[in-house]
C-alpha cells in the first residue's frame, strides 16, 4: 500500500512539474506574439524611428565588437607564453620554498650545534696539551660553522626575495589571465546582443516593408475603384518595356519598385468652408502628401490620410451630404463607402469594419449620417474633379 501511495506521488510531481513547465512556456509565447503585435500595430513612422535606432544600435555593437575583438587578440597571442611561463613560474617557486625549508632546517642545526660547542668549553676548564688542541679544534669548528650559516644566511635572502619577485610575476599574469577571460566573456555578451537586435531590426524592417507594400497595394486599388466609377481619370498605360522592367524589380526588391514608381499626384488646394470630420476623437497617423521613407530614403506620395480613432468600434460619420455610389467589401481596402458631394466632390471611406445596414448605392446620405463604423484605423480620401485634395484642409480638427 505504501508503495503504491510513493509511486502515485511520484507520479503527481512530475505532472506538477509538466504542467508548471508548459504554463512557463505558454506565458514565454504570449509574450512574444505580444510583443510582435504591438511592433505591428506602429505607426509607420514609429517604426521608422524604431528601425534607425536600431540600425545605429547595431553598428555601435559591430565597432565595440570590432575594438574588443583586437584587444581579446592581443591577449590571445599573449595568453599561450603566459600560461607556459605561469606554470614555469609556479614550479620554480615550489622548488624554492621547498630549498628555504631545507635552509631553515639546516640554520636551525648549526644554532643548535653552535650552542653545543659553546657547552662542551666551560670558562674554568684547566688548561692542559689535550685541552689546548681540543679548544683548538672547537674553535675551528665554530669558526667553519659561523662562515656556513652565514652563506646559508644569505643563500636563504636570495631566495626568499626571488620567490617574492617570482610570485609578483605570477600574479600578474594570473591578473592578465583573468583579464583575458572577462574580455572574451564581455565580447561573447556583446555579440549575443549583437544577434537579438539584428533579430529585432530585420523583424521591424520586414514588417515596415510589408506595411509600405500594404500602401502600394491599397493606393492602387483605391485609384482602380474610383477609375472605374470615373472619378479619377485613368493612367495612361505603361509601355510594355518599363512594365516588364517594374516586374523584374518587384522580384529582386519590392520596396525600391515602390519608390521607382511613385508618381506625384494631381492636387488641389481646398478653399471652401470646413465640414465636420468622420470620427469623433482621432489622431492623425497618416499623413497626405509626399513623404520621404526615412529607412530606404524613397520618395512615397500619400493620396488620403489615416485617422485612428481614439475608441475602438467608432461610428464614421459622411462629413458632406452626398449620393452613395460605392459601397461593399474589397480584396485590400476591406468596407469601402464612397459618397459623391455637390462641386465635384468625392468623399471615400475605406477600412471600415462595418458599413451600415441602411446603406445602400443610389441612396442619398446627410451630413453626420453613420455610415459604418471602424475598430481603429479610418482611411479617408478626398477628390474634386480629377484632382486629389488633402482631407486635413476639408475637416475641421478635433
């Protein structure tokens, strides 16, 4: 029975332990994919800004790695002599102390036998032929002794002072050693952080591409609908040369085809009086007009402007009483509602979540009348006539 309740309990903590391991795991990955969400949902020149840093971050990690990998090097090629003469060091010294006991034994017995001899000859001691040569003898002993100690002595000195020169050597090495080895370990530290910011930089980057690919994409649709309902006149066809150049390029590199093909647009200054503006609350975060990409330094021409809503699921008012003459879901703009307004004004509303249910094309929509409704972002185009006009100078600002 015992056994049988140690092994269900064994059992229980190594499915505690699973379960702990997969929760750490799952709170590791939400993390990430928060992380990439929120590097997603940036502004574009948020991202921009994020991408420079970025890249100088890096290159002031390459120059420390440049100026550390020199200095590891140097010590490296330093490091080989260093260990041999270390250990060569380390040996002699060993032999030393070894050699300055035997001396201080050997002191320690001529002391002892000096002090002996001193004993053997008493001061009244009588003074006989016998006697005289032995005093004699004693005192030639003592003599030989008294010169041995004190080459022994000095012996002793000498080696004393070189193990403590030799041991100040090897602590400078063992200090360069370490030296070494806190280099090479801050030099390892800086190439891994080297790795995570290019895994960052080329994650912002790929994401910034894809978003400026998104505009592209999204301006050409947009300028196809509004063709095709003959409220921008159409482009005048490419020659088949420059289109099959602009293929190959897209291939090789689809941000540069963005730039090769941008085209300023027809514009024109809005003088009339200001309307309302489709959101309630809302920050700007698109901009119209030209805009040069601070990352790939290419020229960008924005025909509307993208206004973030300040509350999520936000009714998008029409901003001038008008006919509705477009309004379903597209391939890349999602709900698109386009209003024709009196003078030759086109309003268009695109990225909306939902378009509301009373809209319908051929109807006729007041000022202020919700015509859907967007989770975040609005994309809002003006045009009077075949030209393009900056919807900032058509609404009024909140």
């Amino acid at each position: 029975m015992r056994f049988l309740l140690l092994i269900a309990l064994f059992f229980n903590a190594i499915f505690a332990s699973n379960v702990s391991q997969k929760i750490k795991d799952q709170k590791d990955s939400i993390s990430s994919a928060k992380k990439l969400e929120n590097q997603i949902n940036k502004k574009l020149e948020e991202l921009a800004i994020d991408i420079i840093a970025g890249n100088k971050a890096v290159e002031n990690t390459a120059k420390q790695i440049s100026e550390l990998s020199q200095q590891v090097k140097a010590l490296e090629d330093s490091a080989h002599s260093a260990n041999i003469e270390l250990d060569k060091l380390t040996s002699q010294n060993g032999e030393l102390i070894k050699s300055q006991k035997d001396m201080e034994l050997r002191m320690v017995k001529i002391i002892s036998e000096d002090f002996a001899y001193d004993l053997v000859v008493p001061n009244d001691y009588s003074e006989s032929q016998d006697s005289i040569i032995a005093t004699e003898i004693l005192l030639n002993l003592n003599s030989v002794m008294s010169s041995e100690f004190k080459k022994l002595a000095q012996d002793y000195e000498e080696t004393t002072n070189l193990i403590k020169s030799q041991s100040k050597k090897i602590e400078s090495i063992k200090f360069d050693l370490r030296e070494f080895r806190q280099k090479q370990a801050s030099l390892k530290s800086l190439q891994n952080k080297q790795k995570r910011e290019l895994e960052i930089l080329n994650q912002d980057k790929n994401i910034y591409s894809k978003k400026l690919n998104d505009i592209k994409k999204q301006q050409d649709e947009m300028r196809k609908t509004l063709e095709n309902l003959q409220i921008l006149a159409a482009k005048p066809k490419e020659e088949p040369k420059k289109q099959a150049k602009e293929q190959t390029t897209a291939k090789s590199d689809d941000v540069r085809m963005i730039g090769s093909s941008y085209q300023a647009g027809n514009v024109k200054r809005y003088n009339g009086a200001k309307t309302i503006a489709p959101l309630d609350k809302f920050s700007v975060k698109q901009k119209f007009g030209d805009y040069i990409d601070p990352v790939y330094n290419i020229k960008i021409f924005n025909e509307s402007v993208v206004l973030r809503s300040a509350t999520t699921d936000a009714r998008v008012k029409n901003v001038l009483a008008g006919t509705i003459v477009f309004a379903k879901q597209t391939p890349v703009l999602d709900k698109v509602v386009i209003v024709e307004n009196g003078n030759g004004i086109h309003t268009i509303y695109a990225h909306l979540d939902k378009i509301a249910p009373t809209i319908k094309v051929g109807q006729k929509v007041k000022k202020g009348y919700v015509i859907g409704r967007v989770k975040q972002d609005l994309t809002f185009e003006v045009t009077q006539k075949n030209y393009h006009i900056n919807p900032l100078e058509l609404i009024a600002m909140n």
